[in-house]
C-alpha cells in the first residue's frame, strides 16, 4: 500500500524515520515522505527505495488577504457600482452610513490595540463636568458597552479554559490552536494529492495536517511522538498551552500512537486521556563493517594519538544549554591523564576549544565535525566509552532517550551516563555502563576517573555485558514491533484494500521518465 509520511525536517532527515521507512518498504509498501523545503534543496530526492518530496510553502496562502481587506474590497466595488447607477439622492445616506461604519471601525480598532488606556480615558470623560451632559451619556454608552464585552469574553476565556478540550473547527481567543497555518495546509495539500492508503505523522508539528488529510481521505493515521512537544524548554508558557490544546484535541482522531519510551507514553496517557502509546525506541542497526572489525581505531588515527591514550566520546549536537557540555569540557582537566575528550558533531565548536583553553583542558579535549550517520557507529566503536551527560532542564531532558544511547549500544561502546530516569533503566538495568550525578566539572571528573579505574574494570564488565545483550536494543527488534501495529492498524480499518496487494502504481524516483513521458518525448 501506499503510505505517506509527514516530518518537518529538511536536509537531515531523523534516521529513525529512514529507518521506519526501509522496513515498510522492505515488506512491499510505498513510501513518500514529506519533508520541508528550505532554499537549496531540490523539490524532491531518492534516499534508497524512500521518496522524499520538499514541501515549498503555498506563495498564495501565505499572501492571502485578511477578511477586513477583502470586506473593504467588496465595499469599495459596491460603492462604485452604486456611485454609477443610483441618483444623488439615493447616495446621501449612504455617505452618512460610510461615515457611521467608518467611526464605528476607528473604535474597535483603538479598543482592541489599547483596551486598559480606553476605559480609562472613557472614564474620566464620563465625569468631566465640562463636558456636555449629552456627551458625557453617549460616552458612558460606549464604555459600558465595552464592558460588557470585554466581560463576556473573559468569561468565555474562563470556561474554556476550565474544559481545555476545545473541539476541531473551535476558535479558541488566544491562538487559535484548532486554524491551520501555512505550513498545516501544505502539508495536507500534498498529502491529500498522492492519495494515500495510510498517514503517518512524525511529531506534534505535522499531527494538525495529518488528522486533516487522513479524515478527508477517509484512511487511518498514526501518529509518531518523538518527544513530549509541548515540554520543549524553550517554548513559552503561551506556546506550551497552544500545544497542548492541540494535542489533546488531536490525539483522539488517530488509530495508533508510537512515542520513544515508556515513560513520555505515559505521561501523555495521563495528560490526554488518550489509548495507549506503543513505544519504537530510537534504535539503529549496527554496521556490517563492524562485524568484520569491532574495534576500529578511527580517533587515534585522525588525532595522532598514541596507542596508550583510552578516548572518552560525547556524538551529536553541541548544545550550549541543557546537554552539560561547557562542564564536561572543563571537567577534562581533573580527569586522568591518559584520558582524551573527543566531540563529535555539529554545532560551535570554538565556543567549547576556548573553555578547554581557559581551564586548562585543551590538550586532552578534540572536537570534530560530523560524519554521516551510515558511518557514525565505526567512529563511535573506536572510542573507549560514550558520555551522555543530558541535565534535566525539562521534562524531555529528564526522562531522555537520545540517539547516542542506541548508538552506543549499537557499537558496543560502554557508556557513562547522567543519573536520569530511563538512561538508569538501560544503562545500569542491563549493566551497558555507569550512572553518575553529572552536574558539576568536579562530579564529572570523579565519574570519569572510576569508569577507568583498571581496578574496577567497569569498562571491561560493561562490554562483555552489550556483547551479550546488545542484540536485543537494535532496530530490527523494534521494525518488528512497528510491523505488528502497522498489521493492528490495517486489520481494524474498515477500507478492505488495505489486505490486500498495494493498489496504487509505484511512482517513478526522482530523475526518472516514465514510459508514458518517454514516448511523447
């Protein structure tokens, strides 16, 4: 069948998607992914057998008018229209309705751009003993008027927010979580032209456009959590509500939820009253190259380092906030001697060799730029232990389960790792590493410095115990789960095509000319 996918990623799309999309396509099925175009990119690629389409944001309904712009147009045509055919003394009051509707927009507009200065303004011209009675009556008029709408709203405001459950299609005062924005309606337009059989939206982003397609079309949707959304720390109080509305509302229109572990599972069970979030991990395969050379020494032949030097290995993004690496780099200069920092990723690394330099650190501490992620698990393999020291800024920090971790575990790399709810799960459950309190340079040095104390042997323990368990947190345990809710999902849907062998043609990859355009050619 065919299946489309909905992320808002670009140039670098998330590898557990990819890896999502090979496993359907390895069982028959099409898949087009809808990606977001940003300038550079192509409308459109081939990563292996998965079709990739860069969504451009629709120039029109990004330029579209407002209702009072297209009102006022109206009224200017009908005013012509009038001015041309009606006879002068038709056209006088209508002159004194335009005067009238004119006024009437000049105070809704000062009202809504300045309620607090109004009413007060209004106020004390209601008691202005030199104003004249009559004035001062119509001007108290307009403030109770006021008044009472502004009341009204806010009782409104009150009551939904008592519900938090406002419906698809409801206005809500102060965002509008329930109106599509631009990038909502380019996603559903394009969804709803390759005529799916199934949706399947990755994250909170893509869900509104999901739900929408997936009920036109009348097809099942399910719905891919890679994080708690809303539980981003850098959105506002004011986004996080917006989201969580939308979430709340949406949820209940899909026919399966997938999230990362089990705890954002049930954390979203609890907030949204929702069925049961089934749980794909962030797992990755490990490499065939791997096999055949476990243990690959990729770091001390990039960095010239000396066989003797053990390499402690952070992958990824160097966030400035919230992943504790500005304390784990100035951590390096406590830590064992023979001990090498090696950072591995994207992001500013001078920012990081500059706090190396003023700690005293930067001989033993490297950053490098990013691999592709098809060669990430040989370079990871090369390093003595992996560090994930993550700090519980929010919610999605706290009970994390990144990328790294699978990585790691992928690798055989033993890990040490902050002491954070899931991480401990895995990590001290299945004896892959240790948990530490990662929080300060002096915690992070002492941590460092008993993972490789030989008299421990943590390290050693730690690698025999992924070489034995390993195997179980890879990707093809996880493909398997992601076929059976796949199979739950088309066993419950009522659209009896979706048993049987896919009905829509393949289409052509991108560059190809199909035979019907080759012979018009």
């Amino acid at each position: 069948m065919r299946i489309v996918m909905l992320t808002d990623d670009s140039s670098s799309i998330d590898r557990r998607i990819l890896l999502e999309a090979d496993s359907l396509i390895a069982k028959g099925h099409e898949i087009i992914l809808l990606a977001r175009h940003i300038d550079g990119l192509p409308d459109g690629a081939r990563i292996n057998e998965l079709k990739v389409e860069y969504v451009k944001l629709n120039p029109y309904r990004l330029a579209k008018p407002a209702f009072r712009d297209f009102a006022f147009g109206m009224a200017r045509e009908i005013k012509r229209f009038v001015k041309k055919r009606a006879p002068a003394s038709a056209w006088k009051p209508l002159r004194r309705s335009k005067a009238f509707l004119g006024k009437t927009y000049l105070w809704v507009s000062m009202v809504r751009s300045a309620p607090e200065a109004y009413v007060r303004r209004d106020a004390t011209r209601t008691f202005d003993s030199w104003t004249p009675l009559h004035r001062r009556a119509a001007i108290g008029a307009r403030l109770m008027a006021i008044m009472a709408i502004g009341a009204a709203a806010q009782t409104v405001r009150f009551v939904r927010a008592l519900r938090n459950t406002p419906k698809v299609g409801q206005v809500s005062f102060l965002a509008q979580p329930m109106k599509p924005h631009a990038w909502d309606q380019a996603l559903i337009d394009r969804a709803i032209y390759y005529d799916p059989d199934l949706i399947h939206a990755h994250d909170l982003p893509q869900l509104f456009a999901g739900v929408t397609a997936a009920r036109k079309l009348g097809v099942p949707l399910i719905y891919d959590a890679h994080e708690v959304y809303p539980e981003i720390s850098t959105l506002t109080p004011a986004e996080q509500e917006f989201l969580v509305i939308r979430e709340r509302t949406l949820v209940k229109h899909c026919d399966a939820l997938i999230t990362v572990n089990p705890f954002c599972g049930e954390f979203m069970e609890k907030r949204y009253g929702c069925k049961p979030f089934n749980v794909i991990t962030n797992a990755t395969e490990r490499t065939p190259a791997l096999e055949a050379n476990p243990r690959p020494r990729r770091f001390h032949e990039r960095l010239g380092l000396p066989p003797t030097v053990r390499i402690l290995c952070y992958q990824g993004w160097f966030s400035k906030d919230g992943r504790g690496l500005a304390e784990l780099v100035a951590a390096m200069a406590d830590v064992r001697h023979d001990v090498h920092l090696v950072m591995i990723g994207y992001g500013d690394h001078d920012y990081f060799r500059d706090i190396a330099k003023r700690t005293g650190g930067s001989a033993r501490v490297h950053t490098l730029e990013a691999v592709p992620w098809t060669e990430l698990l040989e370079w990871s393999a090369s390093a003595d232990v992996g560090i994930i020291p993550y700090q519980p800024i929010d919610f999605n920090h706290k009970f994390c389960s990144p990328n790294k971790l699978y990585e790691f575990i992928a690798a055989r790399l033993p890990v040490l790792a902050n002491d954070l709810v899931y991480l401990r799960q895995v990590v001290e459950g299945e004896g892959f590493g240790l948990v530490r309190n990662l929080t300060d340079p002096k915690g992070m040095a002492a941590a460092i410095n008993e993972m490789f104390d030989p008299a421990t042997d943590i390290v050693g323990q730690s690698r025999r115990n992924l070489m034995a368990k390993g195997p179980g947190w890879e990707w093809p345990v996880e493909a398997e789960k992601l076929l059976r809710i796949y199979d739950g999902v088309i066993a419950s849907s009522r659209d009896e095509r979706l048993r049987g062998p896919p009905v829509h043609p393949r289409l052509p990859a991108a560059g190809e000319i199909s035979l019907v355009e080759e012979a018009a050619q």
